[in-house]
C-alpha cells in the first residue's frame, strides 16, 4: 500500500495523473482475436507476450496506473464463452502481467489496477448473491496476484454497482469506480443501462470511493458528465473516455479522434479540475503519448 498512498497523497496536494489508454482495443490491433461474449479476455493465456507489450508501452509513455486486461474475466461473462474453468488463471495472469511489465521497465511506482464489471456481452447477468460471491473470488484472486487497487469499470446499473463495490472491498484493496454514461433525448446524463449518473453518484457518496471517473464514454459527452459529477461529488474526479464505435464482437476504429484533438480536450478537462486522465477504448499509445508532459504542466 506504500505506493498507493503515496500517489493518493499527491493527488490531494492537487497533483494530476496519467493512466494508461485502452487495453482491450489495443491487443486487439496487435493480433489477439476477439472472442464471442468474452472481448479479448483470452489474451492473458493466448497472447501474454502481446498483453504485457501494452502495458509496457503504456508505462514508457508515462502511465502511473496500468489497469488488467481482465475487463472480461468476470465468472458469469467466461461461463458465456464457455471458459469458465480458466477463471483464476485468467485473473491472475491478467494482474501478473501488469506486474511484470512494470518490473521489465524498472518503475516500481507505478500501480496495478484490476479491472472487474457487471458488464456482460449476452445480457446474462446473475443475480445479486451470485455475481457477490463471484466478484468476491475475482477481486481475492487479484488482490493475491499483487493489484494495488480495484477499478470498477462500466459502471452503468446503480444496483449492481453496489454490490461489486461491497464486494470488491472484501480484497481489503482501495476501489475507484467508474462510470459510463450518455445523454438522452433531453440531454440528461444517463449511465447506459438508463439511471442517471446523479443517482449513481448519490449511491456512493459514502461507501469510501477514492476516485470516481467518467470512462468508456464519448469524448463529447464528458463535459456534461464533468457537469453532473461535480455538483453531486467533492472527491477526486478522472476520465478516460473512448473513441470509436463496438459493433459485436470488434471495436471499430472508424473516425477515432486524433491524439492531438485527444489531447486538447484533455487540457480542457484538466482545466476543469480532473487530476487522472487516460483513455479507453480506441484510445491508444499514440494518444497517451502525447499527454504526459499536458498532465505534468
């Protein structure tokens, strides 16, 4: 935990911090095949070697967080691709992985996150007790493997929200959440399973999250996410948002925003008082790339 605390420490005196860019999408572009109801959660047995590139690219252009590519390990989403007996070793290899790439670079500062959703490529989604019990298994299996911290991603049901966070702190490691989000018809924030991102953030204002972050959403939207989040949050905020289009089972790469454009709206969110920023899908090196010295200014 010394490391976490002494990047939550900075980011308190007001510090900014980079994250890494997409995983999924990234190992995706560099080979390792998309898999029905499961992304590219297969990577970490199939393609180590190309998983653990991408995290060490990532950590070379400046990233102090890396987050596993275990965003589709989940128990109920491995049982759809008829995986589920590589369970453990998917999620301890994912976090691994991390690990190693940061050892290979020598940054013993920068942190491991395990990524963990109630996402599911089917809609089958088990029910609270059950998908407690198996969020509780992935995130010890994470903590054991060495993660620093569990980041909640596509957070985008309040119910099943809950019980991931509740579940993931039985780890005993800090938990960030964050959400993914649209705007409806009448332009108000909505996570994309249809609550509001108000009452997202209500839900958690006192289960003791770190960081609660904008992600896996439209670079267009964020500032009216940016909008909701900071009248309804005092804590830290971060984003990471995508680019790009999901047309099942791939990430279409059409019309990415460039890493310069990237980087513009970057500034402008740091502006507005976000201190972690990264990318998510069809967010790549390339993008990253170009932010550390914006974050470091």
């Amino acid at each position: 935990m010394k490391q976490y605390n002494a990047l939550m420490r900075r980011l308190q005196d007001g510090e900014r911090i980079l994250i890494d860019g997409a995983t999924g999408t990234e190992i995706d572009r560099r080979g390792v095949p998309m898999l029905e109801n499961a992304w590219n959660g297969g990577g970490a047995m199939t393609h180590p070697d190309i998983v653990r590139q991408v995290h060490e690219d990532y950590i070379r252009q400046g990233a102090q967080i890396v987050i596993s590519n275990t965003f589709s390990t989940s128990r109920h989403v491995l049982q759809d691709a008829g995986l589920e007996e590589h369970f453990e070793m998917l999620n301890r290899r994912g976090v691994e992985l991390a690990r190693e790439a940061r050892t290979n670079i020598q940054t013993p500062n920068v942190l491991v996150a395990g990524g963990i959703t109630h996402w599911s490529f089917s809609d089958n989604i088990p029910p609270h007790d059950q998908l407690q019990a198996n969020i509780e298994e992935q995130a010890a299996i994470m903590a054991e493997a060495g993660a620093d911290l569990i980041m909640l991603e596509m957070m985008v049901d309040v119910e099943r929200m809950l019980v991931l966070l509740e579940a993931a702190k039985k780890s005993g490691l800090p938990v960030w959440v964050g959400f993914s989000c649209e705007l409806d018809e009448q332009g108000v924030v909505r996570l994309l399973d249809g609550p509001t991102l108000a009452e997202g953030i209500q839900a958690i204002k006192h289960k003791d999250v770190a960081v609660v972050c904008i992600m896996h959403t439209e670079v267009e939207n964020i500032d009216a996410c940016l909008d909701v989040l900071q009248e309804n949050w005092s804590g830290l905020i971060g984003v990471y948002a995508h680019s790009g289009e999901f047309v099942a089972p791939n990430w279409v790469f059409n019309d990415v925003i460039s890493p310069e454009d990237y980087a513009s709206a970057v500034k402008h969110w740091l502006q507005r008082g976000v201190q972690v920023i990264g990318g998510c899908c069809g967010i790549g090196v390339e993008h990253i790339a170009l932010l550390k010295d914006i974050v470091e200014e």
